[in-house]
C-alpha cells in the first residue's frame, strides 16, 4: 500500500532532463500573487520544457488561471521571477514587465476571443508577418491539417463550438510561439465534442513543439493530455507528477479526491494495520488516519472472495458504461461505480472486494 506524505515527484529520467535543457521552455520562481490583499497564487515554482505540455489543475479559486495571467503578462508580477527561454519576462525585483505581445507567448482562452468580423483564414492569419502570399500558404496548410479547409472563407458565429476551438488553436499556434497557453480550452464544448476536439489538440500541440501550460479543472482531461500535471490548492501547488504517479499515488486526500466520487474512513493505525468497513489492509503509518478509497476501485462479486466483505444493498442504478451501487457499510453507505452487467436487488447481499495497492490511508492533520 503506497505510504503517504513525503515528496515522491517522478523521477524517471523524462523529469531529469540535462541541466542546458531545463534552462528552455517556461520558468515560474517562487511566483505569488494577491487580489486587494487576498493571495491568489503564493510561490509557485513551475517549469514546462519545449514540446512538453503541463496541466494546472485545480478547482475553481486555486490560482490556475492567474498562473496563466502571469506568465502571459496580463497581470505584473508581484513576487518572484518569469523567464522564457533564459529571458527574464517579468521580474517583481528589477520591475521588468515585458508586454503580452513580445514574450512570444500562443494565448487560447476559454471563449476563443475570435474576431467576430475577421473570417477563419483572417482571424488564423491575424498574428502572422510574413507578406500576404506566404500568410495565405501557411493558413491554407494550418486548416487542411485540422480538416477545416471548407470553412476558410466563413466568420466565426456560423461555425460549431468544435470549429471555433480549432480555429482559436491554429490562430495561437501559427506563428510559432516559444510558449503555448491556454486556459480552460475545452470548457465550452458538451462531452462528444470535448472528447473528439481534444484529440485533435494534443496532435497540434505535440507538432507545434512549444513549451505548453494549460488550466484546467477536469481531472480526465489533464490525464488524457498532459505530460505533467501540477495539482494546485489555494495557491499552492500541493503535487507535480506524471499522470499515472498522480492517479495511482496521490500525496494528500485534496489529490486523492479530485478522481470521481471516494468513500472516506476515519479509523486508528496501529501495530502496521488499519481496520475499515471494507476490510484490513497494511500500513506504515500509526495512529488516527484517513482512508480514501475510491467508489471506482471497489469490485463486486456475487460470491466471497479472500479478502472480501460482505454488504446489503442499499440501491443499485445504472449511469451508462457503469453502474452505481449504494452499499451498507458498519459506519454509513459506501458508494461503488461498477462495470456489472446484473445489477444487484435491493436488500441482496454482495462481495466487495478493495485492491490494497487502490487504498490511500493519510494521517489525520
């Protein structure tokens, strides 16, 4: 059972890049930011190397989006240091502020900002300087990559949700940018749309190279994306791992609660075991503690397993590819999202079985 608490950043070699390396890309030192006294963002240390692409992710008031704000220059930096590739951007010391438009920064934010009077190719070629031949050469293969080559002449407001995200993408990636950011992209789209739309950005972003930093507070999202994701807790980022290291190994139950619904425990550790509703499992840690294990990772079976515990069901209803299960628990219900093709009777008895390496046991604070 993973033992919670320590800093186990990834460490695999794609995070220890040689030192000559690191110094490109987008840099964030020790950054903090307040709104009229209120701390938005309070030292925030972040990189993101070229070609790789770093989700913030955090709930709503976390500080994502003024991280944003920051290294785009939108706000002037208070406390810490900026830099893109070696050059200092913003420096709350020396009070350097270079403006938006010459950090060589790609900005998409969550309502496209289109110009509603420009057409797709004029609004893609906007932040273009070559002459007027080559602008129309480099739009003309940006949209036949995306397969939007029919809407070249059309304007913004005649276009789908999914269209206008593509042409607000190419729009930001066109001109090369040495940083790409973007804030909440995919937040105007419904589910199909999202999933489909999102495929299409990692392919461009991944081809554009740049170093990309992108807010956002949809957990699936930021696994499916990113090549690190920087969980952010009032103000603070609270952990900076790899996708899967963040899933299978969250550091505190605020990361451990942001992967669906979670059943939570409070229980006494003691002698390298921990007791719970869903059975005995391993620790390190002694004394009062918290167990989170989450309704996904709980298997139901008609019958005991080793290891298994045995409930009444409490309800059972279907949500599409699972289905939710309402168990009794000796402290209150315990939730499970299941596969099970039957479901279950009210009032029936299941098995539930718990993986041990799926169970986060964290001391109380």
């Amino acid at each position: 059972m993973p033992v919670h608490g320590l800093d186990t950043r990834r460490d695999d070699g794609e995070s220890g890049r040689a030192t000559a390396s690191r110094m490109k890309g987008l840099h964030l030192t020790k950054v903090s930011h307040a709104y009229d006294g209120v701390v938005a963002v309070d030292g925030v240390d972040l990189q993101v190397a070229p070609g790789e692409i770093v989700c913030l992710l955090g709930p709503s008031g976390c500080g994502k989006s003024t991280v944003l704000r920051l290294a785009a220059g939108l706000e002037d930096l208070q406390r810490g240091s900026i830099t893109i590739d070696e050059a200092a951007v913003s420096d709350a010391d020396s009070g350097a502020q270079v403006p938006p438009e010459a950090r060589g920064v790609g900005l998409m934010f969550q309502d496209y900002a289109l110009f509603p009077h420009l057409t797709v190719q004029e609004n893609i070629a906007f932040g273009l300087t070559a002459d007027k031949a080559e602008k129309r050469r480099i739009v003309a293969g940006a949209l036949a990559e995306v397969d939007l080559s029919d809407v070249a002449e059309r304007y913004p407001h005649t276009l789908s949700g999914g269209q206008q995200q593509r042409i607000a993408l190419l729009r930001a990636v066109v001109p090369q940018p040495r940083v790409m950011l973007l804030d909440e992209p995919f937040s105007g789209l419904d589910q199909y749309m999202r999933q489909q739309v999102r495929q299409e950005t990692l392919r461009v972003l991944k081809s554009a190279q740049a170093a990309t930093l992108m807010v956002t507070h949809d957990p699936e999202e930021a696994l499916y994306l990113a090549d690190r994701v920087v969980v952010m807790q009032a103000g603070r980022v609270v952990q900076d791992s790899a996708p899967l290291e963040l899933y299978q190994n969250p550091q505190s139950p605020f990361v451990a609660r942001l992967f669906g619904p979670a059943n939570e425990f409070h229980a006494n550790a003691q002698n390298g075991a921990v007791v719970t509703p869903l059975g005995q499992f391993t620790t390190d840690l002694e004394g009062e503690v918290l167990v989170i294990v989450r309704a996904s990772d709980i298997e139901v079976h008609d019958a005991p397993q080793p290891g298994s515990t045995q409930h009444a069901v409490r309800s059972a209803r279907p949500l599409g590819a699972v289905s939710e299960l309402i168990l009794e628990g000796a402290n209150g219900p315990i939730e499970v999202q299941s596969d099970i093709q039957q479901l279950p009777a009210s009032g029936s008895t299941v098995h539930a079985l718990v993986d041990a390496q799926r169970v986060f046991v964290y001391l109380k604070p």
